[in-house]
C-alpha cells in the first residue's frame, strides 16, 4: 500500500512540476501614478490567481536607456517561460534580446516585431480607432454651441513625442475623424518632447488655445496635465486617452477614449499558459476585439454632452465595430 502511495504521490509531482509557469512583467516606467500600467500589472494578476502561475513585476524606470539592460537580465536568469514589455520604442530591444536568448519566449505589447522572430508574439492596439472617435468628438465640440466653443473650427492635439504610431496613425486618424464632421476643421498640433513635465504641457495648451483651439485631446502622459490645468483656467475642454479622467474635472475633460490595457494582458498570459500564444507572429486589437473603448457610460458624460452629439458617437462607435469606416485610406 505505501508503495502505491508513493508512486501516485511521484505522478503528482511530475504532474504538478509539468505546468509549472512563471512570467514577469519589465515595466517601461513606473506603475504608480501611471493608469495604463496599473491596469496592466492589475490584468496580469488576474491571469496568474486565476491559472496559478508565478508573477515577477519589474519597473524599469523612466530611464529608457536602462530597459534593454533590464530585458536581458531577465532573460538571462532562464526563470521564466515568458518576459513581456511594453511601448513603440521596444521592438528593437525585443528582437535583439530575443537572437541573444533563442530559448527565451518574449511578447511586446503596445508595440510591434513586425519580423518573424520564433520565440516573439507581439501585441498592438489600433490607435487610430481612439484617435478617430476623440477627432470625431473633437469635431462635432467644436461646432456645436457648447458653452466654452468658440466659432474658429479648430481642434487641437498634444502629443509626449514624436513616435511611429503618432505619426503614421494617430495624428492622421484624429484629424480624419474631425473632418468627417466638417472639412473646413483645422488641426493644431505640438509634441512637448516630454511624458512627464507639468509645465511644459501647460505651456503648450495655452498656445494651442491662443491660437483658437477649443478643445483639446491629450496623449502626453504627465505632461497633460498642465494642459487640463490650463483648460480649466481658459474654459476650453479637453478629451483626455487610454482611462478615464473625467472625474479630475467634469465640467472640463468632456470625454475620453479607453484602452482596456488589463484584458488585453490577461488574455495574452492566459493563452501562453495554455500554449495557444503564435509566437513569430503579431497581432493588433481594438473595438471589435473588446480592448478599445469609449466613455458613453460615464454619468458626466451623460450629462454633460448634447443628446444629439452622444447619439452621433454611438453611432460611429458602431461603424468601426462593424469595419464599416476605413480609418487611413
């Protein structure tokens, strides 16, 4: 009898040895006081109680130049069968890290390995689908006859920096979607050339609004938040990215566009664990993929947006789930 105990108790163990499954998140930044990473770690917590898998969070810091070395000291203690990071400055970093430890399973998200590399997946969102639902927004603000509009049909964006995605999607889509209200719409645009700085964001809201923007969409990290100060001291309006702000201040920050940052991670961890990720492959999600998202429920919303331009977003909501609008044509 005991030598049955035994056996069974070894088969446990192989059993239990066989789905053992680690992961770490290299963060680039820092989670505290950053949305869109709280919702990531948040997602991947939720994927390791629910699969029983070990988690690792490391923040990187908001030193860039520290993020590779991070990747690969990671990658070098062989612990964990899969090491995700984030952002559009990391496909290099992955693809070298990567040919350095072909045994060493890696995903980017919120960024692209467009190269087929066996041991990489990575993760995109269609930010031009945020971007043309804050423009269209933007658009159907800036000639109605809200309070704080101005007749001058211009609408503004604020960028942290110049980077692919803002170049090749998000700027042309935001200002797709405002012309699909109006073509005579104009665009006013500044990258602050910073994530984190207060001032600077205020500076160049300020120069937006002077010269006629009346209401801005923010994608800028720290930085935006002197533009929703300046905003609310100017009584313009802004639409704020990826979470919802609108709450900091409703009679300002009308509206924003969501990213759900937490499933999107949840999903990809879930799907390494029960070996379904396509590595040597990439992905981009969206509204149709339920990660994209925009703020009709929030009760400010609700009741601070005209019935008629709330009807007018479902509407296009609607359309982009439906493939019904070519975005960058």
């Amino acid at each position: 009898m005991r030598k049955v105990f035994l056996v069974l108790l070894s088969l446990a163990l192989v059993i239990t040895m066989s789905f053992s499954y680690t992961a770490a998140l290299m963060i680039t930044g820092e989670v505290g006081g950053n949305p869109i990473y709280e919702m990531m770690v948040a997602g991947a917590e939720e994927a390791a109680k629910e699969m029983g898998f070990d988690l690792k969070v490391v923040e990187g810091g908001y030193n860039a130049a520290k993020w590779e070395p991070n990747l690969i000291s990671l990658a070098s203690t062989g612990k964990y069968d899969l090491i995700i990071t984030f952002t559009e400055g990391m496909p290099n970093s992955v693809a070298k890290v990567a040919r350095m430890f072909p045994n060493q399973n890696l995903a980017l998200v919120d960024g692209l390995v467009t190269e087929s590399i066996p041991n990489v997946f990575s993760l995109g969102f269609k930010d031009e689908e945020m971007a043309y639902l804050a423009g269209y927004f933007a658009g159907l603000i800036t000639q109605s006859n809200m309070e704080r509009a101005n007749p001058e049909l211009k609408v503004g964006l604020l960028a942290g920096d110049i980077y692919p995605a803002m170049t090749d999607r998000m700027r042309p889509a935001y200002i797709a979607g405002a012309k699909a209200v109006n073509p005579e719409i104009e665009l006013v645009f500044s990258a602050a050339g910073t994530w984190s700085d207060p001032n600077k964001g205020q500076e160049l809201a300020q120069a937006q609004f002077e010269q006629g923007v009346d209401i801005l969409h923010i994608i800028a990290g720290g930085t935006g938040v002197g533009a929703i100060n300046k905003a609310a001291e100017m009584n313009k309006y802004i639409i704020g990215v990826d979470s919802n702000i609108i709450h900091f201040d409703p009679d300002t920050i009308l509206a924003c566009t969501l990213k759900y940052a937490d499933k999107a991670i949840k999903d990809l961890l879930i799907r390494d664990y029960k070996g379904e990720l396509p590595y040597g492959t990439y992905e981009r999600w969206g509204i149709r993929e339920g990660v994209i998202d925009f703020t009709f429920e929030d009760p400010n919303y609700f009741e601070n947006v005209p019935a008629d331009i709330k009807e007018k977003m479902r509407l296009l909501f609607a359309k982009l789930y439906c493939g019904e609008i070519d975005i960058l044509e």
